[in-house]
C-alpha cells in the first residue's frame, strides 16, 4: 500500500493508493471499477446488433451519402433544430441517429433523409 508523504498537486505524482484510485503522473486518477462485468447485457447485444446493421445500411448508400451531410447543415441552420444535434458532426452521425432512433424503414424517404 502506497505511502501519502507529500500533497498529490505534483507533475510527477503517481501511484496507486489502497488499490482504490490510481493517479497518473499528475494527469489524470481513476478510480477502481467494481462491477466490471464484460459480459453485455441483452439491451447492449440489441442496440450493437442495430448499430452493425446500419453501418451495413450506410455503407450500402454509397452515392448518397452527401444527402445526410447536405441534410445535417440545413438542419443546422434553424437554430431549434441545431441545438438538438450540436453534438453532431457528420452525415454519418446523423444517419446512425435517425436509425438507432427509428429503425430500418421508420421514416419516410428511407434510407435517404426525410425531406
């Protein structure tokens, strides 16, 4: 077990103390995770089997794949709708939340955006 000598606001301070939190030379400390099961559960087995899907839908769209990203900026330009996707930054995205949303075939115009 690690011995406190000093105060840990140091460029160098590293270590891990009771095997609670690990501080990282100054950057960062993370702490212990206990309920580390890496075992998925079926909710997350279902939400990465729809992902996978629709990574294979938008690998699929090939030439419209410029449709989402002109979508993405015209909603960008109304100020309601830019505050709801701020966060983001591609056509892709866009795609995969309209999907994870919706699902495959759950708006008009599928696969392309519902204009």
């Amino acid at each position: 077990m690690a011995k406190i000598v000093a105060p840990l606001f140091s460029l160098v301070a590293s270590g891990t103390i009771a095997d609670l939190i690990t501080y990282v030379c100054g950057h960062y400390a993370k702490k212990k995770n206990w309920n580390s099961d890496p075992t998925p559960s079926d909710k997350q087995k279902e939400n990465q089997t729809k992902w996978a899907e629709g990574c294979i839908v938008w690998q699929e769209l090939e030439k419209d794949k410029d449709e989402w990203k002109d979508f993405l900026k015209v909603l960008k330009t109304d100020r309601e709708c830019a505050v709801k996707i701020a966060y983001l930054g591609n056509g892709f995205q866009l795609f995969m939340k309209f999907y994870m949303d919706e699902g495959p075939d759950g708006w008009p115009n599928y696969p392309l955006p519902p204009i």
